[in-house]
C-alpha cells in the first residue's frame, strides 16, 4: 500500500510542477492569508479517485473538501493535495503534498513530497522513516546547539502574540530559527534531523498527520500544548521535537 501511495503522489507532484500562471488560478478562502488554487483542487480530485480506488472502504478527509466524514472511524486518508499554498503561488517552490492513512484514529503511514525538491518522506508504523528510500533519524542535538522551525498559525490572528512570545523564548535557547511555512515539510525536518523543534498554535489534521507519524518513526515526539497526540478531526496546537528536547519544551509551553 506504501508503495502505491507513494506512487500516486508522485503522480500529483506532477500537476504541481506543470501549474501555469498561478496567480490567475488563485482564490481567497476565509481571508486574504488564506489561499486556494485551481491546482489544489485538481490535486485533491486526482487523489481521492486513485487513492478511494485503492482502499474503497476508506473515507476520504481532505484541505479543500466540502463536505468531511469523520476519520476517526475506520479507514481513513487524511490528505493535503498542496501544503504551503502561499508559497506554491508566489514561486517560492516550498510546497509539499501530504498523504496519511489511518485506522480507527492512528496513522499508519504517511507520505510527504516536495517535488521542488524530488524529496519524498515516508513513514510507516512500526517500521522506520525514509527520505527517498533512505532511513532517517532525529537529531540528538540540545537545543542550544540546534534550531527550530515555528509555525505563525496566521489564519487565527489572535495567535499572532503568544507565537511571536514563544518564538522568543526558543531563540533565547537556540541558535536561531526558520520558518519555511509548509507545516507537513517543518515535521519531516525534525524528523531528518535538519531542525530539532517545531510548533504552530493551530494545524488542521491534514497539516500533521503524515508529517507526525514520519516523525515518530524517525525518533522524535509529537504532541499539542496540553500533552496529548494531535486530533485527526478538528484543529489543534502542535509541537514537535528529537528526544533530548522535551524538557525545553516544556518549560515555554503556555
């Protein structure tokens, strides 16, 4: 099944590398930092057909959807056709396409690809992480000697403030900080080791669920704010990190 998905979005990364005069293809959502391209939607039709044709029982939970099923229950893809919309319009090429398969609420694998790049992360329960094909690792870095990657949650303003504190806080810890702005990617780089700590106050399911599973199959941990595994059907604060962490986080956590 792996092997298919993978497959199957390398395939869509296809539909990304060929987008044309992306800007006339482009709409608001909820605000103006909320974008939607024609190309998403053309992504998420291609998926949900190939993706349904290959576990017909599984719901299908998707970014641009209209209508969700609860993907708690059952089978389920949790899938994001483009991760970093904003950056994918203004020609950044910092953009992924996410895939998660879960059972009953657990993810069981999960792809991530850049195709900007050819990188493709992929997870699978239970046996190990990949970056094309390659194991990868956590980095055993401290924090001070590392960097993280913060999210800005910027649909939700009212976060704006306490990020911009938490931000202040890692970098008075680190040795600096990046912010790529393509949430499923910032997950995988903690799970390479590019990166040892990433948050956001608010992701949607799609934004971590294959990134997150990536990350705990290379080492690493992931939780919200308030200590549990994110949610797969609402929004919910994310942070992530290598092991030796944890106790950094815990002592700028809200």
């Amino acid at each position: 099944m792996l092997e298919k998905i993978i497959h199957l979005v390398k395939r869509a990364g296809e539909i990304v590398l060929s987008a044309e005069d992306v800007g006339a293809h482009t709409h608001t959502k909820t605000s103006a930092a909320d974008l939607v391209t024609d190309f998403d939607v053309q992504v998420e039709v291609f998926l949900k057909r190939e993706l349904l044709a290959l576990l017909p029982e599984a719901v299908f939970y998707g970014e641009e959807e209209a209508e969700r099923e609860d993907p708690t229950r059952g089978w389920a893809f949790i899938v994001d056709p483009i991760d970093g919309t904003t950056n994918f319009v203004r020609g950044i090429g910092h953009s992924n396409i996410s895939v998660a398969l879960s059972k009953d609420g657990e993810v069981q694998l999960g792809v991530v690809y850049n195709p900007y790049k050819g990188e493709l992360f992929s997870g699978e329960r239970g046996k190990g992480a990949f970056l094309n094909g390659a194991p990868i690792h956590v980095s055993d870095l401290p924090l001070s000697q590392g960097i993280f990657i913060m999210g800005t949650a910027i649909y939700r303003r009212e976060f704006i403030g306490p990020s911009m504190a938490m931000a202040e806080a890692l970098l008075r810890r680190s040795c600096d900080l990046r912010r790529f702005a393509a949430a499923a990617l910032d997950l995988c780089y903690v799970a390479c080791g590019r990166a040892e700590v990433f948050y956001e106050y608010s992701l949607c399911p799609w934004d971590h669920a294959a990134g997150g599973l990536i990350l705990t199959e290379a080492g690493g941990v992931i939780r919200t704010f308030e200590g549990d595994q994110p949610a797969l059907d609402r929004r919910c604060s994310v942070w992530a990190s290598n092991l030796v962490n944890a106790e950094v986080m815990a002592e700028v956590l809200p």
